[in-house]
C-alpha cells in the first residue's frame, strides 16, 4: 500500500480553511481518484511535543492507494483541478511525500 501525504505547515501569518478542506476539496480528490483511491484520512494539528508549543501542521492529508502507478495514473489527468482548489482554502505550500505503507 502506498500512503500520499500532503502536509500543510504551520507558518505565522498564514491562514487554512479545515472546514472547506473537509466539505470541499477531499470530496473533490475523491471524486477525481476514483476507485484509485481506496482511503483518506485528515488530521488537524493540535501542538508540539512540548506542552503548549505549536503544532509543526496545520494540517495533513492522507491518501491511499494500491502502487505508486494507480497513485499516478489517477492523479494526472486531474492534477490541474486538484491543485487549482487549494488558494480557496490556504496560503500555505504543501509539501508532498510519497510512501510505503509497512504495517
């Protein structure tokens, strides 16, 4: 299995809509994906590991899929999409990790 993350950090000054992100554009990479995608997860930062210091994300979204192909092949054709959606619910860049889900 084949974890995609797409992590949104925690910059001052910047701001992420988690309610769009959830209502809005997850449904909309659901709908590109297609039967590609067999499961997301979304998660809100909350702090550090230090009492009251701040989380390192804002937020994380995770995508799963069978192979990095089915990961890319589905993805292509709606990268342009996928990617136009998100200045409507950050300013933030995300940073993308591709992995191999062990356990």
């Amino acid at each position: 299995m084949i974890k995609v993350s797409v992590f949104y950090p925690n910059e001052e000054g910047k701001s992420f809509d988690m309610q769009y992100y959830c209502a809005k554009h997850i449904p909309l990479v659901q709908n590109c994906l297609g039967a590609a995608l067999k499961n997301t997860a979304v998660e809100q930062g909350l702090g550090g590991a230090e009492p009251g210091s701040e989380a390192i994300f804002t937020a994380m979204g995770h995508l799963y899929f069978d192979s990095v192909v089915d990961f890319q092949s589905s993805f292509g054709p709606h990268a342009e999409s996928i990617m136009g959606d998100i200045p409507n619910f950050t300013d933030i860049q995300p940073k993308i990790q591709i992995s191999e889900v062990k356990m």
